[in-house]
C-alpha cells in the first residue's frame, strides 16, 4: 500500500513538473522527407510516438494470443486423439485379458493401423482374431506387423509359430520355428516352443529330450513324460509279441530311450519281459538286480522268480538281501519260497511261503506250498494246498512253477 501511494506521489510531481515545461516551450519538430514536410509541436510528437508504440504493442499481444488459442487448441485435439487411442488400447487390452476376443478385435484392430504405435497392439489384435477363428486374417497382420515392425520380428514371429500350431499347420510352424532359431538361437523360450510343436507333431522322443531344459513337474511336462513312456512301453511290448525277435533292434529301441525313463519301473519291466521272451535272461537279472538294489518294484521281483539263473543261490542271497530293506513285501516272501524251492531247501521255501500268505492270500503261493509239501512226500497236505489254489481266483497265470 505505501508503495503504490509513493508511486502516485511521484507521478503527480512529475506531471506537473512535466505541465511547467510544456508551457514555457512547446519544442519545434520538423520532419523533411523529399518534398513532402511535417511540422508539428515537440510534445505532440512524443505523444504520438507513445500511442504507435502502445497500439503496436496491443496488436503484437493480440496476434500472440490468437497464435496461443490456435496451437492450443489443435494441442488439444491432438492430446484428445491420443487419449482416444490409448483409451481403445487400454480396453482393447482388457478385453483380451479377459478373453472377451470380439471387443478386443474390434479396439485393437483400430489402433495397430498406426505405424507410431508399438507391435503389442499388433499381435494382440492378431490372436484376438485367431481365437474368433479368423486365423488367415490374424496371420495377414502379423504379416503386415513384421513389414512395419522390423526391430520387432522375433516378437511376431512367436506370435505366428503360436497361432500356426493352433491351427495345426505343422510345416508352416517348422518353418516359422527355423526363422526364430535362426534369429535367436540362444533364446530359452525356444525351447519351449519346440516342446509345444514337438508334441504336436507326435514326435515324443524329441519331445522328452527336451523337458529338462524347460522345466519340471509342470501340466505340459506330465503330459509329454506320460505319453512318451506309453510310446516306449507300447514298442517293447510289440516287439516282445513278434515271432522272431531281433536282438538289434531291441538294443537300438533301448538306446533311444531318454535316461531319465531307464528307471521308470514300468518302462524297465516291459524291457525286462523283452529280454525273457529273447532268451537274454542274463541281462535280464542283471538289469532286475540293479534296479531292485535302488528301488522296490513289486513286478520285477516276480519276473525275477521266473529267471532259469545258473546260479541260483545267488538269486537266493539277493533276494534274502532285499528282504532286509522290505520284510512285509509278500511278493518278496513268495519269491524267496520259489528260490528256496530251487535250491531244494525245502524247509526254508516252506517257512517262506507260508510268512507270504499270513501276509496275503494268493493262488501262487498255495502252488508252491503243495510242490513243497509233494516233495516232502506230504501227499495229503499237498493235495489240500492245490485244492486251495485251484478255489482261488489267478489274478495271473501259474507260471512260477519250479
């Protein structure tokens, strides 16, 4: 406030301090150009010169915020176009997380026209058309998208291996799979993209290769390790089935298992059964001993019984090993009856059989207690034991016979 009244008080000075010298002289102001003169007073022509000079001013404020409103306003036509588009972007994207796919076309597929735009919008609106079932379309804009987009083409690329394995167009997606490999030949989601198009194309061995370097345990990983298994116990029981069978190939289908299944006991018990049907019983027991050494695998003990082993109290030592790891395995006791049978200690195979069906109840073990008991020259108990086998329904065949 006291600034502004002694601003006022010095104007008021000077204007009449300013009034004094107008009156005593006027000034003289002569301007001359060619043949064309202007005279006028001094004091006029300041205040002339002050009023051009204000109404410059003016007009120069008045341009610069007409300018201001222009640029302004195509500002905010651009930023509203913006928010357009990242508004589709924003639903386009949503609507393909929640997998509403006509909505998420429809957004998505506007805004990837742009070229200033990034790729995502692109293969968003590609794989919403493919799960719309327009996958010819989709593949055209991923193809367009790889035109536009080149920095970008591995990412397109993967889009396009997914939607040609969806489609079930196998060699497209090999080819597709080569173009990436060659671009990132060190990239580890390869690997699980050549998982996918492995077990696609049925191809189950390749396809176990690669599980360790894409992980364990997962759905997919179950899957590829469960049918290939079935693949490689289905072609052993095949060959054990044939006629004549040919040791070569044997050995070369056991070579192509993968080593992580060579311990599954399902796989190693049909392999085991190939090498009975070959006449290999050698390797046989020798492949039954050390998987049985590691692992309890109730069904390699019984093919283990059926062995002809020209050493049979070494069958019997390992067996009587095993036991101390598994004492209440009844398929076990059965068995060490069965070698005990063999080497004709009768007391033993006697002792052992019966522990095996106070344990559990089969066929097989009421056999061989009668053949005990026959050899013992115990007529009548033995025919009862047969009796009791024979009102037993075989759960398998009576093959352990000694």
């Amino acid at each position: 406030m006291k600034r502004w009244l002694l601003l006022g008080l010095v104007c008021v000075i000077a204007g009449i301090f300013l009034l004094e010298l107008i009156q005593r002289d006027a000034g003289y102001l002569l301007i001359s150009v060619l043949d064309t003169t202007v005279e006028t007073s001094f004091w006029f022509a300041v205040l002339v010169l002050l009023v051009v000079i204000v109404f410059v001013y003016l007009t120069i404020r008045l341009i610069r915020r007409i300018l201001g409103t222009f640029v302004h306003s195509t500002a905010w036509l651009r930023g509203r176009r913006t928010h357009l588009i990242e508004r589709q972007y924003r639903e386009g994207l949503l609507c393909f997380l929640t997998e509403n796919w006509q909505d998420a076309s429809k957004q998505l597929s506007a805004v990837s026209r742009r070229k200033d735009l990034p790729v995502v919008r692109s293969i968003a609106a590609a794989l919403s058309l493919a799960k719309l079932g327009d996958t010819a379309r989709a593949l055209n804009l991923l193809e367009e998208a790889e035109q536009e987009f080149v920095e970008d083409r591995v990412w397109i690329l993967k889009a396009r291996l997914r939607l040609q394995m969806d489609a079930k167009k196998i060699e497209n997606s090999e080819q597709t799979f080569r173009d990436l490999k060659q671009l990132v030949p060190h990239d580890r989601h390869l690997n699980v993209l050549e998982l996918e198009l492995r077990m696609l194309s049925e191809q189950w061995t390749q396809a176990a290769a690669l599980l360790p370097s894409t992980g364990k345990g997962t759905k997919k990983s179950t899957v590829v390790e469960t049918t290939a298994l079935d693949k490689f116990i289905y072609a052993l029981d095949a060959l054990a089935k044939t006629s004549d069978i040919d040791d070569a190939a044997v050995d070369e289908l056991w070579v192509q298992v993968p080593k992580k299944f060579k311990s599954e006991p399902r796989l190693v018990n049909a392999y085991v059964n190939l090498l009975l049907a070959s006449g290999r019983a050698g390797l046989a027991e020798d492949i039954i001993v050390f998987t049985l050494d590691k692992q309890w695998v109730p069904e390699l003990i019984d093919s283990y019984a059926k062995i002809s082993s020209s050493d049979t109290e070494k069958q019997l030592a390992n067996a009587e090993r095993w036991r101390k790891k598994y004492p209440e395995s009844s398929d076990l006791l059965l068995t060490l009856g069965m070698l005990s049978a063999k080497n004709q200690l009768w007391g033993k195979a006697r002792a052992y059989l019966e522990q095996a069906l106070t344990l559990r109840e089969t066929p097989q073990a009421y056999y061989v207690l009668g053949l005990v008991a026959e050899k013992l020259g115990e007529s009548d108990l033995s025919n009862g034991y047969y009796k009791k086998a024979a009102g037993i329904n075989w759960s398998v065949s009576p093959e352990k016979r000694v």
